[in-house]
C-alpha cells in the first residue's frame, strides 16, 4: 500500500493531536513508514529530514540501532511491571544515574509516563509538601506569561498560551501570572539588563501573594511551546534567590529544554541553580518511548515520610509509571552521552545553524529577530520589521512554510509565525544547510505578498 491508502484508512477512524481535521480535506497528511537517522520515509518513498526532533523528543537519531537493542533486550526479560510494592533493575538504574547527573541535592526519582503528567506531580507533590508541612494555605502558583507546561487539566492552568488554554479556562485553576522575561526584540548584550527589570514583577507577586504560594514554575531558558521565546541565566539566578528568601518551591520544567537542547545537559547548571523539582520527559527515551521524572529533594521527601495513619503518603499513580522499556531506552540514551562527546558535538552544530540561517536570513525584509539558544534555532516572521509587527495569525504564514518544506523534503513545523529549527544531534551540516535553505526559501514563498 502507498501514501494514498494509508491516508484514506486513516482519516476514516483516527483523530489527530493538535489539528483541525478538516485542513487534511486539502492539506496532505504524511504516512511514515519507517526512519533512520534524522530522516523519515513515507509509503511512496519520499524522504524528509526531520528539523525538530518529532516535537522535540528525538535525540540520536530513529530507529537508533543501540536505543533499539536495549528495548528489544529489555522486552524479552521483562516488559512492565507495576512500581508499587515492586521495583525493577531499569529503574533503579536509572533514578541513580539521573540524581548523579542533575544539579546537586536532586537525591529523589518520581517516574510518570508523560511530561503532562511529571508537571502534575510536580504541582501535587509542592502543595501536598507545604499541607504536610502544616501550610495548607498554600494552594497558589506563580506562573510566566507565555509559559508551556502540558495539556492535562493542571498543567494547562499553570501554562499560558492561548490557543490551548482558552477554550478550557471555566475548568483551570487560576494561577498568579507574571511577565515573563522573553528578550523578543532586545539586543543580545541587553538580555540581563532586560530580564533584571522584568524581575521586579516576580519579586512583587511573590511579596504580595507571600504565604498562599507552593511553587513557581518556568521553563527554563526557552519557552519552547511559546514561539520559542528566550531569557538569560541571569533570571533564573535571581528566581532562585528570591524562591528561597520567601519560602516557596521552585519547578524547572526540562520536559523540552533538558537532555543537551540548550548547551549544557540540564538548561538550570547554566545559572547554576538547584530547582526544588526538576521534570523531565520527551528526550529521556532519546524519543522511543513516553517516560518522564520529577527529580526531587530528600527534604521533599522527608515531609511525606511517616507512619501510614498519618495519610501524609504522596498518592499519584499512572499504570506505566517507570515502565521498564522506557528506563531502558533511557539508559542507552544516558550511555550514548556518557560515551560520546555529544555537548561538545553540538556546539559545532549549533554554530554551523546560527552561521548558516544568519547568512540566509539575517537581512530578510520579513525576519523580525534571528534567536538561538544551543540546539534551538528561532526565525520570527514579522509583517513590519522595523517596528517587529507581527503577521495576523489568521493569515498562516507559517503554513506555507510547513507546506513548502514537505514539498522540498523537509519537515519544519512552525509555531505561528516562528519557524524554527530544534533537530537530532545526528545531523550533519550538510543537512543543516538543506534544513536552513529549504526555510529561507519557504519564508520567502511565505512572506511574498
Ligand atoms: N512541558 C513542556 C515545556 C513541553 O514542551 C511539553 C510538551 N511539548 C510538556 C510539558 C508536555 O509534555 P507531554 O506532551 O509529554 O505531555
């Protein structure tokens, strides 16, 4: 069977992740049936280089030979098991491996099966930390305008873009927002300066709400999920101070930016910091299999520490929790960077992306800022550029971007009028440059009339 069949069969019974079925009347969907490396292939043949991981979960390449043994030997031997009462090799091994490699004092594992999920049991475990602590009144959290954290019920409360979140706002939690730091528009050598400033507010919210708050809870370094948005260290420095000065958890939600994206393995060792809970996800399995942590401090875990009549047990639970599969995915991922110079690899590739879109891009009548963090590249499309007014979503420009790239054989999935680049470390440069000519020749294309 080619293309044609497996769309047709799937649009007969199957709805898709963050689509308005209706655009596959004209748009085409693309059936995959098998990849390798950092491309994909589809039934007819047709390849495409995947620029941004498969949202961001891919790290060492499909159908990673190593990834792939390790789950298949682990399949054989044992393929779930649940977590409690019981426990298993993979993830111990794991929660081991993961408390040496995470910022200091992050001595305690919490698995989940999914980002959305580890977010959840982030905000759980902080309010259920303080009612333990004998602080119930701590039933708040302090969130960044234009933060991502998931789109479960709670961790939508906690995010803010508005296109996922609006519909579902009668159902959320009301978090307290604060404008995030997002250095949109601001000159490199501006970004502590600006980001300093924008502090002023964090430190109100948590002055005026002081006593009502769990936790705070940010993307570190880049808000992925909200256009690719970027901020300093420096912010997380001063978050950091001032979470401690007025008694509340911080939350780092590394469920995007963790495991190399940002240039260091953890985005947080860049200001240097320790979050009271780490989350992590979607580059964990090196992309092969839903699996996620909350790393987590023995002081944490000390509060719920108790005999059983005291009901101060944490009590989350997901069927798949530390599925055995997915810790051993992980494991051959952690192996691949403790073997392999993967950071140092990056920094090659990264200035190989900022260097080639630079020369394709930088003097575009319609990029409005050229920004990269690590191995995240970002291309904002504006209508005006000298006063970085954006294209009117309803126009998708960023559509015909996607549209052209799979014409061309790349996939680029532009959020809104950010088209950006987040690819596997296996790329090469020379599939850099296709990557950054296909773009400029789709934003070209994109932004013509
Ligand atoms: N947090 C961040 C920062 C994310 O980028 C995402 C996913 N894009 C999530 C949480 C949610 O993860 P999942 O899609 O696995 O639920």
């Amino acid at each position: 069977m080619g293309n044609r069949e497996w769309i047709a069969r799937d649009l007969r019974v199957l709805w898709h992740p963050c689509t308005q079925m209706k655009d596959h009347e004209r748009l085409p969907l693309v059936p995959v049936r098998r990849a390798e490396g950092a491309w994909l292939e589809d039934f007819d043949g047709r390849r495409y280089l995947d620029a941004i991981s498969s949202w961001w979960v891919n790290l060492f390449g499909h159908a990673n030979p190593r990834i792939a043994r390790a789950v298949a030997e682990q399949a054989a031997r044992l393929e779930h098991v649940l977590l409690a009462g019981f426990t298993h090799e993979p993830a111990v091994r794991l929660a081991e491996r993961l408390t040496a490699l995470a910022p200091d004092g992050l001595a305690r594992c919490f698995y989940a099966d999914n980002g959305s999920s580890a977010v959840e049991v982030a905000l759980k475990m902080s309010f259920h930390y303080w009612r333990n602590r004998g602080e119930p009144g701590r039933t708040r959290f302090v969130n960044l305008s234009n933060s991502y954290h998931g789109e479960t019920l709670g961790a939508l409360a906690v995010g803010d873009v508005a296109l996922y979140k609006e519909t579902y706002e009668p159902l959320l939690m009301r978090p307290v927002t604060v404008p995030s730091p997002d250095c949109f528009g601001v000159p490199r050598a501006e970004w502590d300066a600006h980001a300093e400033r924008l502090f002023a507010h964090m430190e109100a919210a948590l002055e005026r709400h002081a006593g009502e708050v769990c936790a705070v809870i940010v993307e570190p370094l880049v808000q992925c999920a909200g256009h690719m948005r970027m901020y300093p260290p420096s912010y997380l420095r001063l978050l950091r101070e001032a979470c401690d000065r007025h008694r509340v958890h911080l939350i780092a939600d590394e469920i995007a930016v963790g495991f190399g994206r940002t240039g260091t393995l953890f985005a947080c060792e860049q200001a240097g910091i320790r979050p009271d809970f780490l989350c992590l996800s979607k580059g964990l399995t090196g992309g092969f299999l839903p699996l996620a942590a909350v790393l987590t401090t023995e002081e944490v875990y000390a509060a719920f520490y108790d005999d059983y009549e005291t009901l101060r047990a944490f009590l989350h639970s997901h069927s798949y929790t530390g599925n055995p599969l997915g810790c051993a995915a992980a494991l051959a991922t952690l192996d691949i960077f403790a073997e392999e110079p993967v950071l140092e690899r990056n920094r090659a590739l990264a200035a190989r992306m900022g260097e080639a879109t630079a020369a394709a891009l930088a003097d575009h009548p319609h990029v409005g800022e050229i920004r990269q963090t690590g191995m995240i590249l970002a291309i904002e499309l504006v209508r005006d550029r000298a006063r970085l007014e954006p294209y009117p979503w309803q126009e998708r420009r960023g559509l015909r971007v996607y549209r052209h790239g799979l014409e061309r054989g790349v996939l680029l999935r532009p959020l809104g009028n950010v088209v950006y680049f987040m690819p596997p470390y296996v790329v090469t440069e020379k599939e850099i440059d296709l990557m950054v000519e296909v773009a400029a020749e789709g934003i070209d294309l994109a932004t013509r009339d």
